[in-house]
C-alpha cells in the first residue's frame, strides 16, 4: 500500500507524530489554542493512532 512510492503507514505514522507533539505543546501551553481545539485533535489523534494500527497489523 503506497502512495508515489510511500507507505501509507509511514505518511500515517508522521501524521500520528505531528498530532502528538500538537497535543503535548497546547497540553503544556507551549502554543497557546482554545480547549476546542485542543479536544479535537485528540480525538483526531485517536482516530489516526487507530488507523495507523490497522493498517499496520493487516500489512504484517
């Protein structure tokens, strides 16, 4: 499973990390956003982290 010649479960692991270090940066008021937004890119975290697991475990 790739897209021009990247995997997909790598281009969900980067999104799985820029996600993460967004979370722990508002969570420590490092950037400074809304609880709203905060919320709901954890729930977008979740959402990929899950993804990225499932794909990971089919490809295996």
């Amino acid at each position: 499973m790739k897209i021009g010649g990247v995997s997909i479960i790598l281009i969900g692991g980067f999104i799985n990390f820029g996600l993460l270090l967004f979370q722990l940066l508002s969570g420590l008021h490092y950037i400074k956003v809304p609880f709203g937004v905060h919320k709901k890119t954890g729930i977008a975290l979740v959402f990929f982290a899950f993804i990225h697991g499932l794909l990971g475990f089919i490809a295996d």
